[in-house]
C-alpha cells in the first residue's frame, strides 16, 4: 500500500498527517506544539519523534520520503530559508539539516503553495471548477500571502517567491511592513492593519470579526469592510491582470467575511484590463488542514 506522508510546520503547532496514496483518503493524523522557545534544533527534533510516534502508533513503515510545508522558502542560491515568520528558521540549511535529522529524503515548500495545491487537488477546486488550470491560492489574514498551482503543481518561480502578492506596492508612502518597505499590500488588508484603521476610525479596540458583524450600524465598521473591498479589488487585479488564474481561492481568516464573495469581484474589475470578470472567487474547504495536506501530495 502506497502511503503519503505530510508535514505541516508552523509557527505554533506541528502536524503530521498520512493519505493512501490511491484516493488520498487520511489514514492517521497527529499534531504536537512547535517548541519555538526551544530552538532550532528542537523544531527538528519534534518532527522526527513526531514521524516517528505516527508510524509506531499505525504500525506504519517510516518512508523514504516526506512533504514538509512551512512559511517562507528556501533560496536557491544559498539553500537556507528566507521570509518565514517563524524567524528562528530563516537563514538555516532547513532542507539539507530536516533530511539529515529524519534520514530521509524531504520535499520543502511554502505553506501557501501547500494550501493552493490541497484545494485545488482534495478541496473547493475539485468540488467546483475540476477542469481548472491555473488556480491562485489567496491567504489573507495575520499576514497576507499566496501560493500559485498551475497543472496540478505548485509554481515556485525563479526566487520562490512566486505568488507572494502580499508584499507588491499599494500605498505610497504607507505603513511601514516588516519586509523593510512601506504601502505592501499586507499593511493595508492583513487581519492586523485593519483593526488598526478600525481603531484610528473610532478609538475602539475591536477584532476584525466584531467589526465585520458592526457594520450595519457603525459607520467606521463600514469604512473599515469597504477599506478592505477597495484594496483588495485593486491588489487582486494585478495578479488577474498577470496570471488570469482560472479561479482565486480567498483562505486565511479575512477570508471568511462573506461580503468580500459579492463586493470584491466588481472592486476588482475596476482595475482590471478587460470590461468584465467571470473569475471565481471561491472560499476554501478544507479548512485548516488545507497545510499538510498539501504537504502530503507534494509527492502524490
Ligand atoms: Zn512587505
């Protein structure tokens, strides 16, 4: 029996899953905290007793090779990972340090791009649009990001970058981001920028689901929801404009404001070169397995 192994590494928790390689059904599942406080070499040494917990537990053979998805990327030239938000992994040999530590040999790719190719393989898709070529996976939340699957498979691009919207140009002279430049598209929309222009609006402290549910009688609730539609029309139009993906997935906890299904297509089409849209928008299904999922059919 063919199985395929996955791993979800993030910020706070660790998850490992295992398909049937046939029809990708989910044999075993377990997660563990990411012992960030720990260090480096703890977060690799947790994934291989993980590994190791899972097989023991279903009686499963250790396999020759695992998918491993995590924030950031691995740079080509110097082999070590860059952007993560999990920091304490940028600039280190992951790739190379995660085989030697699990002996075995590891497929690394960003957790966005693990998400696109989870729903477009298992998840909203399939469901809707299976013929689907070119899907783009939006994450918009804490922080705002992207992962591009084309045919079936992820498309990393030269740097790896490929996808990573969330930090093209939107304001001039905007917020500062933590990628060292100002105006991203991040500092505008992300879960965190916006509950930011709530509070400057009204000097109220609210998450972004209590502004959203506010916005029938607040008025600097509804600047906040239409502040979002505006930009995230104008930020999305650059990657139609670019791509034309067949479909745009909108995941991450921004994603799950309803209105953004009905309002975002006609804020996007202003700024699109064509005189209409037809491209989906599409909320994920998979929920917050979309990861390791994902992680798990890099090999499929
Ligand atoms: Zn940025």
């Amino acid at each position: 029996m063919g199985l395929l192994w996955g791993i979800d590494l993030g910020g706070t928790k660790t998850e490992c899953v295992v398909l049937r390689a046939g029809d990708k059904e989910i044999l075993a599942r377990k997660r563990t905290a990411t012992p960030v406080e720990a260090g480096y070499g703890a977060i690799l040494l947790n994934i291989r007793r993980l590994m190791h917990t899972v097989a023991r537990e279903n009686r499963f053979p250790l396999p020759q090779t695992v998918g491993i998805g995590t924030p950031g990327t691995l740079d080509r030239e110097t082999e070590t990972l860059k952007n993560s938000n999990t920091t304490v992994l940028n600039g280190k040999p992951l790739l190379k340090e995660l085989e030697d530590t699990l002996d075995m040999k590891v497929i690394l790719e960003n957790d966005a791009n693990c998400f696109a190719l989870a729903e477009s393989t298992l998840g909203v898709v399939r469901k809707v649009l299976p013929q689907a070529q070119t899907v783009f996976g939006v994450i918009l939340g804490t922080g705002v990001g992207g992962g591009m699957v084309c045919d079936g498979r992820v498309w990393k691009g030269r740097h790896g970058i490929a996808g990573e919207w969330g930090h093209n140009p939107l304001l001039e002279n905007g917020d500062a981001c933590y990628c060292g430049r100002r105006g991203c598209v991040e500092t505008v929309i992300s879960g965190p920028a916006l509950e930011r222009f709530y509070r400057q609006q009204s000097g109220c402290r609210r998450s972004l689901k209590e502004i959203v549910s506010l916005t029938p009688t607040d008025a600097a609730a509804r600047a906040t929801l239409e502040r979002l539609v505006f930009f995230l029309g104008k930020a999305l139009a650059v990657v139609v404009n670019i791509l034309d993906p067949d479909v745009i997935i909108l995941g991450g906890g921004v994603g799950n404001v309803p209105a953004l299904y009905e309002q975002v297509p006609a804020a996007l089409s202003a700024w699109m070169f064509n005189d209409r849209l037809t491209t989906p928008l599409l909320k994920p299904a998979l929920g917050d397995s979309a990861g390791v999922l994902g992680a798990a059919l890099l090999q499929a």
